[in-house]
C-alpha cells in the first residue's frame, strides 16, 4: 500500500469520545452483569429534549418534500433569521449575505482555517479548549500557540499575556466565550483589548459563541460588537447548545469579510454541498419561534451548577468557583492529585472503576487542564447527588 498523506498524523481527535468509548465498555462488561450502573458527569451537550415546536417543523419540512439540496450557503429565511438573530451583539447589524449555513458548529472551525492557514503560520489558542482548534491547526501545518486561560483570573488571560505571544507569523486568534472547558466568560475590558490588539496586529479571530446564551450571570459580549471587528471575526454559532440540537447538526460562519465568507461557502460546497434541508427548517423554528423552553433549559441549568458547586467543594482535595457561563465545571484537583501522586486522568479512571463516576480529566483539553478535572452539569438533580455521594465517599476512603 502506498503511504497517506503526510498530513493525516497531525490531526487529533476529541478524545473525550475515547475516554466515554472505554467507559461505556467498563459498564457493559463488568457493571452490567453485577447489576451496576455508571453515572455519567461528563456529558458535553444539552440534558433535554429537543423542543417539540422544533421537531415539528422538521416533520413538516419533510412532509412538504423539503428533501432536496437548498443552496450552498443555506435557505434565505433561516440565513436572514441568524443575521437579525447575531446582529444583537454586533456593532453593525448583519445581513443574510454575511452567513453561512453549515452542518454544526465544528466545520467552522474546519473551513476557516483551511481558508487562512498555510505551513507555519501561528494561531492563538486558549488553553484549556476545545480539542478541534489545535487539531486543525496542526493538521493544516500551522502551529498552535497556547494561551492559558488562568482560573485566579476566572479563566480569562490578560492583554499582556496576549501580547508576548505574537510573532510575524501569527495570523489569528480563537475565542471562546461562555468557554467550555472553564465555564469562563470574558470580561468585556478584555474583549475590547483584544478588539485592540487584533486591528494593530492585523489579524483573524474565530469567535466561538457557541454557548452564548448560556450566561448565568451578566451578559454575553462578543468581539464584533468592538467596531472594525465584523470584517476580521467569524462568528462561529449554531442550534446544538441552545436548543438542544446536537444530533440535527447544525450551526453557521458569520462574517462581514466577503471574501471569507465566499470561501468558506465553496468549502462547504466541495464538501457537503449544503446542510440537510429538514434540519434548515427545524433551526429557523428555533431562532425564529417561542423562547420559552430555552429560558426554562437555561433556568434549570443554573439551578443545578449550583447545586454541583456546593457538592463538589464539600468533597476532600476538589474545589472550584461558580462558573458564569456554558455548563461546565473546571475543578481544581492539584491537592488531590499531589497527595496520590497520580494524574488527572489516573484519577478520573479510578473515579470510574471505584466510585462508578464518569469525569473527564482536564488535560483532554490541553496542557494547562493538568490541575483538573471536568464535570458538566447537565445531568438531572439525582445524578449530580448521586454521582458527587459517590465520588465524596470515594475520596474520603483513600485521602
Ligand atoms: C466550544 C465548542 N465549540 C463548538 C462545538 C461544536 O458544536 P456543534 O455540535 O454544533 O458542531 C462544541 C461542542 O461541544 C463546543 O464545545
């Protein structure tokens, strides 16, 4: 056989996704038969249902034969829909010739930077993030420059920290704000030094708002609402978070930049040739119908990261803030990890195989995630006290 691409060993995964594969055979193989089950606190996307207005209207779409392509770039109304939706936080308002409808909000990080990276070129990424940026740089030959996003500074850096990271050859930097893994938000003071610093510097940011209405405390602030930043920034947004619509994959580029948004059009084009039609439909009920079951998710949401809070600090080794964003929780485990001279990961899998817990450890998002652990508190009431009973009486047994 003739080699692949020499491309294909930098690309990375979610191994996330691996540590839930071994984990769902753990249950199987040996929990299952002694009539055991494991709580699963790692779950990255929505504890709900999807909205029933919202399946309706995928119904409907494919009861009226709304199974053919739709152009490349999205049907008008949905693509209207998001711009009037976005504009909300922009300095300018959007038109629909700004988006770009996709399958999710993972190809944006995909197609734009196959549209800006060539071989060397920097790109800033937070630290701990979400896997796929850094993947895609270095798949693409770029280099991935961490940022560390520090928890005395609720998971933000500082414009000075930005600073002595750039060199001639970086091109861009990624966001993301609410922030998973950290659950931070970016104070406005820092979004506008970063606004700053960008337009002096010259470069891209992909702004990852996927988790935008997930703000529990204060508001979400994007970078275009700085002017001079819709021409620079792709917005990277979508359906899976806010409504619970991971498995319809869908989401959406936005940008002022023509040229980018064409390009990441004729990606789309080379690649999918347009995003499932049915899907079109269900989003735009849900941007464009009633808000209600959203406010009620993001409620419950709330209730339960406090809950999650108050019982993750009462177990030995483990404290964490109340994060103001997303639905995650970034727990500090640096006493528990130096007392067992274990890491992260040894930890979460004895978590697994003794108190029958599902956690990720945080270096599943980056080197800066070492003194970590992630839950997500999406699951209901009974699992986060069942779950975090479990893990308490665990550690209390070999602290
Ligand atoms: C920060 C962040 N961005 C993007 C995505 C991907 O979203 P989608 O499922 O719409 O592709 C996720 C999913 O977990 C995420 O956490």
């Amino acid at each position: 056989m003739k080699s692949f691409s020499t491309r294909m060993p930098r690309l990375g995964t979610e191994n996330a996704f691996s540590v839930i594969g071994k984990a769902k055979k753990f249950e199987k193989e040996v929990l299952e038969p002694q009539g055991k089950k494991l709580i699963y606190l790692q779950i990255g996307e929505p504890g709900f249902d999807t909205p029933k207005n919202i399946n309706d209207a995928a119904i409907k779409a494919i009861q009226e034969n709304q199974t053919h392509y739709t152009p490349t770039a999205g049907i008008p109304a949905l693509r209207e829909a998001v711009a009037k939706d976005a504009s909300k936080y922009s300095a300018t308002p959007y038109e629909a010739s700004d988006v770009v409808i996709l399958p999710g909000g993972k190809p944006v990080m995909f197609y734009m930077l196959n549209a800006l990276i060539d071989e060397g070129d920097e790109v800033i990424v937070p630290n701990p993030s979400y896997p796929i940026y850094g993947s895609v740089t270095q798949y693409l030959g770029g280099k991935m420059v961490p940022i560390q996003l520090k928890e005395e500074n609720e998971f933000n850096f500082s414009a000075d920290e930005l600073k002595a990271l750039i060199t001639p050859k970086t091109k861009m930097i990624i966001l993301n704000s609410p922030q998973n893994p950290t659950g931070g938000v970016y104070k406005k003071e820092l979004i506008e030094e970063i606004a700053k610093i960008a337009i002096e510097h010259d470069l891209w940011v992909l702004s990852d708002e996927i988790y935008d209405r997930m703000v529990h405390e204060g508001e979400h602030v994007s970078i275009t609402s700085v002017p001079g930043m819709q021409e620079r920034t792709v917005v990277l947004n979508g359906c899976s978070k806010t409504y619970a619509m991971t498995g319809y994959r869908i989401g959406w580029a936005i940008t002022k930049n023509k040229e980018m948004a064409n390009y990441i059009e004729q990606l789309a084009c080379n690649d999918v040739s347009c995003t499932n039609t049915m899907t079109q439909y269900a989003a735009l009920e849900a941007v464009t119908g009633p808000q209600d079951q959203v406010d009620y998710m993001l409620s419950e949401y709330k209730k339960r990261r406090d809950l999650m809070v108050s019982l993750v600090n009462e177990v030995p080794g483990m404290h964490c803030h109340s994060p103001k964003g997303a639905f995650y929780l970034m727990v500090n485990v640096r006493e528990l990890l130096d007392k067992l001279s274990i890491t992260a990961a040894e930890l979460c899998d004895r978590i697994m195989k003794e108190a029958h817990v599902l956690i990720l450890p945080g270096t599943v998002f980056g080197l800066y995630g070492d003194d970590f652990v992630r839950f997500s508190y999406v699951s209901t009431e009974e699992h986060i006290k069942d779950g975090l009973a479990r893990i308490k009486s665990f550690i209390e047994s070999i602290y």
